[in-house]
C-alpha cells in the first residue's frame, strides 16, 4: 500500500519532469534541481505530507492593478455571503507575473501544498493538462445541470477543450484589436482604422506624420501578435493539428504565411513608420497615448483604460486580416488571457466549495461586472445579449470590437490557437526571431526558419519526456 | 600656487573630478527625481511627450491611491524585520566565520576556504526549490521566519571579512592573549572594532540585498500581511496591460525611503569599508 502511494507519487513528479525544460531565463535551472530532489526523496520526505484542514479556499492569482482590484471586490461579495450560509471564504492570493504564478504553483504541487484554484496564462494549459495535477474543470462540472455551461461561448471553451475534455473555466480572455487615434485618423480622412494589412500599409503615409515625428504604428514585439497573424491566414503553428489532436512535435510556422507578418513589420520598420519598442507590453501603450503612434495593436484588455486616459478620441478595429486570401480567409482570432485550474491534493469537501467558488466567477452578474470594469470579454451568451439589449455596446462600440471578432472566429485548428507544453520557449524563439528579421541583413526567412528548427527541437524535447 | 601631487593645481584638480563625478551622479540621480516628480503627475500628464520634467498640476492623488490600494506600511514592516535580520545574523556568521578561517590553523582550512569562494558563485535562486521544500516541512511557510533563516549566511560576507581579518597585523592578537585575552574577547573587543568599516559596508550591502529580494518573499509569503516591499510594487504594477504609472512611482517613491535613509546614515562608513577592503586585499 505504502509503496503504491510512493510510486503513484514518483509519477507525478515525474510527469511534472517536462516543465523543468521549459522555462527559459532566471528560472531555468531550478525546476531541474526540483526534479531530481523531488524524485529521490519524495516518497520519503512529502509522502506523508498531510495538508491541514483549510479555512479558506486558496486562490491564487495574477491580477495586478487596476484588474486586481476589480477581482478583490468580487471576491469580497462572494465572501459576504459566504459567512451567512456556511461555505468556506476565498482567500485571494497574487503570485507574481504569470510566470511567476506557474513557477510558485510547481513549487507548492512538489511539496504536495497546491493551492485548491489557481489562475494560470494561456499558454500554461498543456503543462498543466500533462501534469496530472488538476482536476479537470468538466469533473468538477458533473452533474450539476444549472452551471450553465450551455450558455458559454463556444470560441471561448475550444482553446480549453483539451482531447474533448474541457480542463478549465476562461476567465479573462481576450484577443488583439488596433487602437487607432481619431484625430490622426480624421486627418488622414479616415472613420476607422483599416482592416487589412495591406490597407494598413497604404495609409500608414497619411497617418504618420514624420515631421511631427509621429510613426504610423506601434506594438509590441511578442510572438502572440505573430500567432495571431497566422490564424488569420489559417496557418498553424505546430503540427498535429496546433497540437489539438496529439502531443505535437513539429514547429510548422515559418512558410509564406509566417513570413507575412515579418516583412510587413520590416517594410514599414525600413520607412521610419512602425516604432520598435521591444518586446514589453507597456512601452506601446505610452507611444500611443503620447500620441507619438497613430496605430496600436494590443490586447483588448486596455480597451475601457485607454478610452477613458487618452486626450484623443479612440477608435478601435479588428485585428487586421490579409488581402486577397480568397476562400482560405479566416477572421479568427486566437484566445488570449488566462483560465482557472482546480488542484488535486486538496480534500474532496473542500474542492467542493472552491467549485462552488468558481460557478460564481461564471455566473452572469460576475461575468458582467468583470467585462465592463476590465474589458475583457464576457464568456457568456446571455451577457452579451443582455448588455446588446440595453444598448451598452452602442454607447461603447469599442468595447463590441473583441466581441464580434470573437464570435467570427470558426472552428477550425487555426483560430483555436496551439496547444505545447512548451509554449514559453516557442514564444522566446518567435521573439528572438522577430527581433532578428527587423535589425538583421538576411530577411525574415532565414531568421524564421531558425526559430523553428529551435522550437521543433523543444516539442520533441517535450514529447519524449511524456 | 600650491600644486597637488600630481602636479595640478589643487583648485583645478579638484575641478575636474567635481565635473567627471557629476555625470555619473546625474545618470543616478535622474530616474529618482523623475520618479518623484511621476508620482506627483495626473493620469495624463505621465503619459506625455515629450515628457515634462516637472508636474504642470501637482496632485497627491496617487499617494493616497497608493496607500489605499495595499497595506504599504505593512509590506515596510515585514521588508524591514527580514531585512533587519538577515543582516543581523549574517553579520554574526561572517564575523565568526572569517575569523576561523583567517586566524585559526585547523585541518581542512583550505578546502573550507574553498568551498565559501565557489559558493559566491551560486545564484540564490538555484536554492530556492531545496529551501522552499525545507520550509514547507518545518511550517513555516507565510511566517517572517521563512524570509529570514535560509539567509544565514553569506559567502560574499565571509569572504570580505576574511580577507580584511587577514590585514589585521597578527602581532594585535599575539599582545592581546600575552594579555591573557581568550580569543572569543580578542574577536569581539579588538578585532571587530578595528574592522569596523568593512562589517558596515557589509551590513549596508546584506540589507540592500536582503532589502530587494523579490522571488524568495514572493514564493514563500502567502497571505497580503506577510508580502514585502518589493512584491507589493509587483501588484501595482501590470503585465500586459497599461499600468498606472502615477500610482506605482507613488508607491516606489514611499518604498524606496529606508533603502535611502539607511544609506544616507552609513554612507560614510559605506564608503571606507569598500576602499579599507579592497586595500586589504594581498596580493
């Protein structure tokens, strides 16, 4: 019995083995060493590792500022009535960065002291799913009709659908849109901003003003936009299908559709009108809302921030597709954001009330409150409806924007975005890559197919860990 | 005129390393009054360009957001109590240590010696899954403990102090234990006196350190009452999002007061104890 638990033991660590190649950075070395003494001493040091009975569920998080906030207040509601009819608080717990959060949930899943819900970034599911950590979000879902689970979208639930099985409630989920800034639009002549690349390329003259010294474009350099960029081509990143029906081993994206998005870059790169900001997230923003940039392609989580902080009108369109793709055109976006996980290890009763927990985060008024005050996307039909029927989207149409380009999105491989378990080190590959292919002689191609060749290694790297 | 040693004129000389000092001091100092004057800036007005150098309307906003959105008084409190006793207990164990290796003859002296200079080759982040797992074992994950006791020691401290202990002139001990000192009073009474600077450059440069700390606190705190300092400005700031930039430089601007005020109190003690050090080095 004893060595049973001891072996079921040494395989969840062991299947926790792949993440220890994933990280790159500060980080890399530690989930080695996590590993090998985990695995010499775990039956013996954590085996017996009891977790005392909670007082409250555990939920950690990587919500910071303004979002933060608006996640405190939900919870402290949940809380309110929580004491009234008996069911266990939620005690809120930010854990760094995204990274940060996967890094410190390997740590607390090693000593056997998950936490019993944790939100984690997008492209953590496959870790997570292989892990054998979790307890899929449809189990936890069994049985209880009034979740409500027909009322979700199902753009949204596909990038969680792993092997049929959905592994965990969406919660902040977004795509990328283009901010573009009105008075620079008006004075080109234009209403909105343009929804092709190529007509983005035309216009981009009339918007900049490089007297003013006003670049037409900025965003920042991450390989999410290039993933994007490829599902609007109905290109894939992987292969197996982007790893949606097997563990897939092959990095497939640096054809004519990879190299698209590259040269679109560089050309506009090489006429002065796309400020290179690198690859963070901020310096972007602050280029548009110093009106130094006409144009910003970013998450549609800025959306309400922006609007209200800008000193110019702020109109916003879809994340732009490639002309003339005749009948391979795709409108689909990719899910972006994070979803929340259920842990094993924790004891049923509790897991219980952290379900309960999370029923409410999904719940419609929840949903609501959370898309209004943050701008990402409600996950649910009836929300939409309901805000469509009081006329929010008129008053707000840029809030519509991610909406509709969520509804468009098809069924198809490409616009449900990859699945790899090591997505991280895809991502810093791509990056490397872009960055290359904007300061480098020797054009997107070659720098392209290096990154691929690297992220190809990684999967099988990966898949033979499995 | 009266000529300098190397033959400048002292005005002159002393001229020209004001003014090649003043760069570097402006490079320095520039992000902290730019810091300062952000935070006194409206939503706006931080996001302008080109970006003005002082606030066109100075508001105190962002500092009562700041104070209201996190416990910062608390997060000071735990930064200090770890950083206060990291040092204490590494300026303990650096001294005894150091002495040992630098005073008393015992077998294995070497490699002991050995083993403390490849340690400052040791990125602490690699320790962290082992120290993590130990804390977990002991319980005291989320206690101010847990941000203390896997800082012990230092190998950065065991090494400088070492190598001041061995410019002390022997002949001190040898007058001290004729006097009939024991060695635990030679140490305590004569010889960290004497090395006076080089401790407190070290405890200045422990409590930096100790001070900064980001991944540790963030992996082994658990509850908003146990954070620091630095994994507070982590929560205001925002990943993959526009981040407040008013209210976080508020919030730095209050977080950065002791690092600043502990300097200012030992700059010159700071100082001496680099210089003493580097000249206590043989060759």
């Amino acid at each position: 019995m004893k060595m049973k638990k001891k072996m079921k033991k040494k395989k969840k660590i062991k299947r926790w083995m792949p993440f220890s190649l994933i990280l790159a950075g500060a980080m890399t070395m530690i989930p080695m060493s996590a590993c090998t003494s985990g695995k010499n001493s775990a039956g013996r040091v954590f085996g017996s590792g009891k977790i005392k009975k909670a007082k409250a569920i555990e939920f950690w998080h990587s919500m910071s500022g303004d979002k933060s906030q608006v996640l405190n207040d939900l919870v402290d509601d949940y809380n309110k009535d929580a004491t009234a009819t008996g069911r266990l608080p939620v005690k809120l717990q930010f854990t760094g960065t995204y990274t940060d959060g996967i890094n410190k949930l390997r740590l607390a899943v090693m000593a056997n002291r998950p936490p019993h819900l944790a939100q984690i970034y997008e492209i953590g599911t496959q870790q997570l799913v292989d892990s054998g950590a979790v307890i899929p979000l449809e189990e936890l879902i069994a049985g209880d009709s009034d979740f409500g689970l027909e009322q979700m979208l199902p753009q949204v639930l596909q990038y969680y659908t792993v092997r049929g099985k959905l592994y965990s409630l969406p919660f902040a989920t977004s795509n990328p849109v283009i901010y573009a800034n009105g008075n620079a639009l008006e004075a080109a002549g234009m209403t909105t901003p343009p929804d092709t690349f190529e007509g983005l390329e035309e216009a981009c003259p009339k918007l900049a003003d490089l007297i003013k010294g006003r670049t037409c474009l900025t965003l920042p350099l991450t390989s999410w936009l290039f993933e994007q960029s490829l599902a609007r081509q109905g290109a894939l990143l992987v292969d197996k299908e982007n790893g949606r029906i097997g563990v897939s081993g092959e990095a497939i994206y640096a054809g004519a559709e990879g190299r698209f998005f590259f040269d679109f870059l560089r050309r506009l790169s090489d006429a002065g009108m796309f400020a290179n900001t690198g690859r963070s997230w901020d310096p972007p923003v602050e280029n548009f809302m110093a009106g130094r940039s006409a144009l910003l392609v970013t998450s549609t989580s800025d959306v309400f921030v922006l609007g209200q902080r800008a000193k110019f009108p702020v109109v916003v369109g879809r994340f732009p597709v490639r002309a003339n793709l005749g009948s391979v055109i795709s409108s689909g976006t990719i899910l972006g954001g994070n979803s929340i996980w259920a842990m094993k290890g924790r004891a049923d009763g509790e897991m219980k009330q952290a379900y309960q927990f999370v029923k409410y985060l999904a719940s419609a008024p929840v949903q609501r409150r959370w898309h209004v005050n943050t701008g990402y996307f409600p996950i649910r039909k009836d929300v939409i409806g309901a805000l469509e029927a009081e006329g929010f989207y008129t008053a707000n149409p840029n809030a519509r924007v991610a909406v509709d380009q969520l509804l468009a999105a098809p069924d198809s491989a490409a616009a449900k975005g990859a699945l790899a378990g090591v997505f991280p080190e895809l991502r810093e590959h791509v990056e490397n890559a872009m960055e290359e292919a904007l300061a480098g002689k020797d054009g997107s191609g070659p720098s392209l197919e290096r990154a691929q060749a690297k992220s190809s290694r990684a999967l099988q790297r990966y898949r033979k860990l499995l | 005129m009266r000529k300098g040693t190397n033959g400048l004129p002292v005005f002159s000389s002393r001229l020209l390393a004001t003014c090649l000092l003043l760069v570097p001091a402006v490079l320095h100092g520039f992000p902290i009054f730019y810091m300062l004057s952000v935070s006194f800036k409206e939503a706006a007005e931080a996001y302008k360009f080109p970006p003005s150098l002082l606030p066109s309307h100075p508001v105190l906003t962002n500092y009562s957001d700041a104070l209201n959105a996190a416990p910062l008084w608390q997060f000071m409190l735990n930064s200090l109590i770890a950083a206060l006793g990291i040092t204490a207990i590494q300026m303990l164990t650096s001294i005894l240590a150091a002495y040992a290796l630098a005073r008393i003859e015992f077998k294995g002296r070497k490699i002991v010696l050995g083993f403390v200079v490849a340690m400052l080759m040791v990125p602490s982040e690699i320790t962290i899954v082992p120290n993590y797992l130990m804390m977990v074992r002991t319980g005291l994950i989320d206690t101010h403990l847990a941000l203390i006791a896997p800082f012990s020691a230092s190998a950065f401290g065991i090494f400088l102090l070492y190598q001041f202990f061995s410019g002390v002139p022997r002949e001190l001990e040898e007058a001290a234990i004729v006097d009939g000192a024991s060695r635990m009073r030679f140490l305590f009474q004569i010889l960290v006196p004497v090395s006076m600077p080089a401790i407190v450059a070290f405890g200045v440069f422990a409590f930096v350190s100790a001070w900064n700390q980001y991944l540790w606190p963030l992996v082994v705190t658990q509850s908003t009452a146990m954070r620091t300092v630095q994994v507070g400005v982590g929560m205001f700031r925002s990943e993959q999002e526009a981040t407040s930039w008013g209210m976080v430089m508020a919030a730095t601007s209050i977080l950065v007061l002791p690092s600043i005020a502990l300097f200012i109190a030992t700059q010159k003690q700071f100082v001496r104890g680099l210089v003493s050090s580097g000249a206590g080095v043989k060759g």
